[in-house]
C-alpha cells in the first residue's frame, strides 16, 4: 500500500465524533463514582483529554464538546454544521 497518497483527514468526522461524545459522557460518569483524585479518575480524565484533543484535530475547535449555552437543539444544528 502507497501510504504517502492516503489522505492525512477524514472526510466525514460526524459519526465518528458522536461515537467519541458517547465515550467521553460515559468516562465523566464514571469520574463521579471513583475516589477523586485517585489513579482511576485520572485515568478516566486522561481519556477525556484525548478526546477532547482528537476533536481539536479534526474540526479545529477545542471547545467543541463543551456546552456553549445554546439549547440542545441550537447546539445539535452547530454540531450538525461544523460536522460537514
């Protein structure tokens, strides 16, 4: 395989990034149920931060999972906008 043509972005990062708004919800959780500030709860907070940062990398937003104070509908049609 001839990597060097292969492209350096993916072309639709909407699903992929619902996947990862799944994943980074369900680590918050689980930060709530551990010892603060213990091993795991780092580590669940390490794992936000990746994804936050892959976020950041494919739509050039690094606030993109952060609420904005639009409603959810509001919010969803950003989303919705910035995913195309």
């Amino acid at each position: 395989m001839v990597y060097h043509k292969l492209p350096d972005k993916i072309s639709n990062p909407g699903p992929l990034l619902e996947v990862l708004r799944t994943c980074r919800k369900a680590m918050l959780e689980e930060a709530l149920k551990v010892k603060p500030m213990g091993a795991v709860h780092h580590g669940l907070h390490m794992v936000v931060a990746a994804i936050d940062g892959f976020a950041t990398l494919l739509i050039r937003r690094p606030d993109y999972f952060l609420g904005t104070g639009m409603s959810d509908a509001d919010a969803a049609h950003e989303r919705e906008r910035i995913e195309r």
